[in-house]
C-alpha cells in the first residue's frame, strides 16, 4: 500500500546519518529570555499606547511619525501607487489593522511581521505576537468573491486559513454598518471548522479574518479588531533597498512582501518582478549579514559592477525535477540581494538583471518606493 | 527559580534534540533548515515552558511546535529558503535503496509543504487525524482531504508502482527511535 511505502520512505530518511547540529540550547535560553522580558514590559508599561504605537508604525501617513523615529524621512505615500478596492497596487498596502489587543501588538524588526499583497486581489497582513498567536487579514479585491447560498467561493488562495470554500454559519454583528458572517472552511458541514470573521468591506468586496492560533477565537474581539481595519486611503507605500536601472523589456513588480520596521519604511524583503515571460524573485535582507566576496572559483563567481556574484543551485524541491538557481552578492553596509529562481537555461538572466541593479544600501533615507526606473 | 527552569529545559532539548532534527528534516527535506527551524522552535519552547510541562506530552507540544514554524518559516522570506554554499552543490546523495525509494522521497519533497506536514504527521508520527489536525490547527476533514491531495500527488508522480506494498512505519517525537503506543496520545496544548 502506498501508505506503508510513505512510512516505509520517512523512516529511510530518519534514518540518515544526522550531520553536525547547529542547534545551540544556550542561544535559545537567550532569545526566550529577552521575548520574556519584551513580554512583561510590554504589561508593565501600559500595553494600549504601546500597542497603538506598534499600529501606527504600519498606518501612519507622511509626517505623522513619531520623534525619534527610526527614519527621519516621513513615510512616503505615494497616490500613484494608491490601490483602489477594485484593483489592488503591488506597490502599496492596501488594507491594515488598525487596532490589535493590547497583548499583541505589532512587533517591530521582527521578521514574521510581515503583510503580502498580490495583484490578483488578495491580501494578507499577520502580525506577530508574543503569545503566537496571529491575527490573518485577508482582503479580495471587488469582483474575486462570489456568494451563492451559504457559500463564498473566492476562487483562489490558500495562504489564508479561510479564504477558500468558505461557508456561512450565522450573521456577525455589522462591521461598520455592513452585514458580516461567521463562516468556516471547508469540510465544515462536517466539523467545526475554524471560525472566519467574513464581511462586505466594499460592495462585491469581501475580507475574511481568523486567529492562526485559535480556531475558535473570541467573536467581541474578532469584530472589534475587523471595525477598526483601514482599507485603500493614505497608506504607506513598500520601500525598496535597490533599483533596477534601465534593465531593456517591461519588467513590473508583482508581488512584494514586507517587513515592518519600527516606526520606519515598510521595506519590501521579498518581491517578485515579471515581464510577462519571465518571472524572479528578488530578495534584500539585512538581518543576516553576509561578506562581499567569492565563494567558489569561476564559473560560479562572478564580478560585476563592483559586487562579487555567486551563483547558487537551489534547493532540492525542484519545480518539474528541473534544478533552479539563484545568484546572491553583498554589498559594504552587509545588505545582500538574492535574484532568482531559474532554470539553468535562464542563468543568464539573472547576470543582466543584476547588473542593471543599484543597491541602495542600508539606509532608510537612501530607499525608493520605484523598484524600478 | 529561573535556574531551575534553565536547567530543565536544557535536560529536556538536549535529550530531544535528534529527534526534534529528524522530525523537521522529513518536513524541511533540508537539515540546514531543518535546524533553524529547531531553533526556532525550542525557543518558543522556552518562553512557554511552563505552560508546555502541564500538558499531557511535552514531546506533543514540541512537535507541534516544530510543525507550526515549519510551515510559518515557509511563508516568509524567499531568500532564506535558499542554501548557500561554495559551489554548486550536486543533488542528495543516493542511498543503496532501490530507484523506487528515491522516487518516493523526491515525490514526498515536492509536496507542498503543508500535505507534506500531514503525511509527516499521519505515516511518520502515527498520528490519528483527530490529533494531526490538532497539531496543524485546522480541522479533521482538512486532514483528510490534504492526505488524500498528497496521496494522489504521490500516485501520479510514481505512476503504476506506487502501491507497491512496502512494509514498516516509523516513530516520532521521542528521543528513542522506538514504536510509540499509537493512537491513545497526548494532548496538546496551544504552541
């Protein structure tokens, strides 16, 4: 039977010589004792303003930051960029808590903090908490959702726990003066799923909000945390730590992912650029420094621009049994880009597109909401 | 009191810690990320331990743990999915098993994670859906319909061979490499 030849494959693995751990206990006992520590500050000192602070870190327009702020530079919204709530911006949020518990607020620098938008029309922002337990926002686009019945079918996505086969249990109380649902994900006819706040943000517009942590989490709270989250306006726009210059073809940014920086830019870690043909992902990271210079002799390093280029192969979860490759350089300030992931035959893309990219460093001030120019 | 609570903890993770390896290694297919997810997971351990000794199973709380940052790592960045090494690493070394044992593996690694999480949980584990659906926080009939998902996936990729009968399943989440009591487990708590 399959099932036995499944189990029968796991224990091979298991089996495996383990090589050298990096598991280090001692770094563990640090990291918990500082999250504790955050922890008990954060109910010493008056959790509502921090936690509203944390807010307006992510919802704040231009000049409205604090002093002391990790940037100095308001953060920039861009109206050209604005997204409306019929056609979602890769460039900029367009939906955000506006109001979490006080326990859990937004944490900043940290890198689950993270929201993803994509152009088909959903949205996600998770914030992390200490308590890990996370609150999903999703928002669809008007148009990516159809009801019928008890059924709200949005067609696509699975990132979010609820945002597919979605079926209406009972009505909510109004959000905001519009009808909203419990509703529960699939196989729910059957069991109690885990419970979706589910409501009409816009006309044909649904947003779905759910616990990752909790199946059941408390209705008062689920609402009042949906009646407070802001929808399209003056949002911040995603920041970006290089530019790709004049790089020949249409080339778009798709599918940013952001970081949260404490009372700073939502810098954009993760995005993805396409022309049509061809799709990269394109990675900064400043959090995990790594040295400008060649690992590996030619063919796999490289020197463009200034920047040493190493080429990497991916790892074995191969799309089609097809290896993938990525190249990665630093730069001086320890930010380090990754471009990828491609065929072996596309190799050569990822060289050209590099070598129209600026890096732009590690300073806030130098960012740039365009991607590319 | 905080010495105490130390010292136990490092008894706890030292004595799990292989265990703890091999369970992210089979949901990562990746013993570098294998680790960091580890990592990530005793420390979460750590700021719960008192709520993780009063459940039933400690080792059922830990893998859960485990099973969660395994698929929350999945869905942040990009970049630290990719393994970085000198030069371009050639694919996993062969075992002596047959051509069919390495299909299956390479078939389990391109699962999506999350059916690749329940198959963990289900044939490696010996979980019952009930628990694994606790483990994944969602619900017995996603259990199923993702087992059955990845089943299917595991039939197309392996074609016609694919039920060949191959006896033997495997423990999970105990420091001993020893059949667990089955079904009858632990609670769990949140993690």
């Amino acid at each position: 039977m399959l099932e036995e030849s499944i189990g029968k494959a796991f224990q091979e693995m298991a089996d495996q010589e383990q090589p050298h751990s990096r598991i280090s206990i001692q770094q563990a006992l640090r990291d918990g004792r500082t999250r504790l520590r955050r922890r008990r500050l954060m109910r010493a000192v008056g959790t509502p303003a921090l936690a509203a602070a944390a807010v307006l870190a992510i919802v704040l327009p231009s000049g409205s930051l604090p002093a002391g702020s990790h940037s100095d530079r308001p953060q920039s919204v861009v109206p050209s960029v604005t997204a409306t709530a019929r056609h979602f911006s890769p460039l900029a949020v367009y939906a955000s808590f506006g109001w979490l518990p006080a326990k859990e607020p937004v944490v900043p620098s940290m890198r689950k903090d993270y929201a993803e938008l994509n152009v088909w029309g959903q949205m996600e922002a998770t914030s992390e908490t200490y308590n890990d337990r996370a609150w999903e926002l999703t928002a669809f686009a008007v148009g990516r959702c159809s009801r019928l019945g008890n059924h709200i079918d949005c067609g696509f996505g699975k990132s979010h726990s609820c945002d597919y086969d979605a079926y209406i249990q009972a009505r909510a109380p109004a959000v905001n003066g519009r009808q909203a649902y419990w509703v529960y994900d699939q196989g729910t006819k059957n069991y109690p799923g885990m419970r979706c706040l589910a409501w009409e943000y816009r006309p044909g517009g649904w947003a779905y909000l759910s616990n990752a942590g909790e199946i059941n989490p408390s209705k008062h709270l689920t609402v009042r945390i949906a009646s407070n989250v802001r929808f399209g306006g003056r949002q911040p726009s995603f920041e970006f730590a290089a530019q790709i210059r004049k790089l020949p073809g249409k080339w778009q940014v798709v599918l940013p992912t952001f970081f949260i920086q404490w009372h700073g830019p939502l810098l954009a870690g993760n995005y993805t650029i396409t022309d049509g043909k061809t799709t990269l992902s394109i990675g900064i990271n400043f959090s995990s420094p790594k040295h400008n210079k060649c690992l590996g002799a030619k063919p796999v390093c490289r020197v463009i621009n200034g920047y040493y280029v190493t080429l990497i192969k991916y790892l074995p979860q191969t799309r089609g049994g097809q290896d993938h490759y990525a190249i990665w350089a630093a730069d001086a300030d320890d930010a380090f880009v990754m471009i990828g992931e491609v065929t072996r035959k596309h190799i050569g893309l990822l060289y050209t597109v590099f070598s129209h990219m600026k890096m732009l460093g590690g300073v806030p001030a130098n960012w740039t909401t365009k991607p590319i120019s | 009191m905080t010495d105490s609570r130390d010292a136990e903890f490092a008894d706890f993770v030292a004595s799990r810690e292989a265990s703890l390896r091999r369970l992210a290694n089979l949901l990562c297919q990746d013993w570098h990320r294998a680790d960091d997810v580890v990592q990530a997971a005793i420390t979460k351990l750590y700021v719960h331990w008192p709520r993780a000794r009063a459940a039933d199973s400690i080792d059922a709380y830990v893998r859960a743990i485990v099973v969660r940052e395994f698929l929350e790592e999945r869905r942040s960045s990009w970049i630290r999915r990719v393994t970085l090494t000198g030069q371009l690493p050639d694919r996993p070394a062969a075992s002596t098993d047959p051509e069919t044992a390495l299909d299956m593996q390479a078939a389990i690694a391109a699962l999506p994670p999350r059916q690749r999480a329940t198959l963990v949980l289900r044939f490696y584990c010996d979980l019952p859906v009930e628990r694994a659906a606790q483990v994944l926080g969602c619900t017995p009939g996603t259990v199923k319909s993702q087992t059955a998902k990845a089943l299917t996936s595991l039939r197309i990729a392996l074609g016609p061979d694919a039920d060949a009968a191959r006896v033997g399943t495997a423990p999970c989440g105990s420091p001993a490499v020893t059949r667990r009591g089955g079904h009858g487990e632990e609670g769990l708590g949140h993690a």
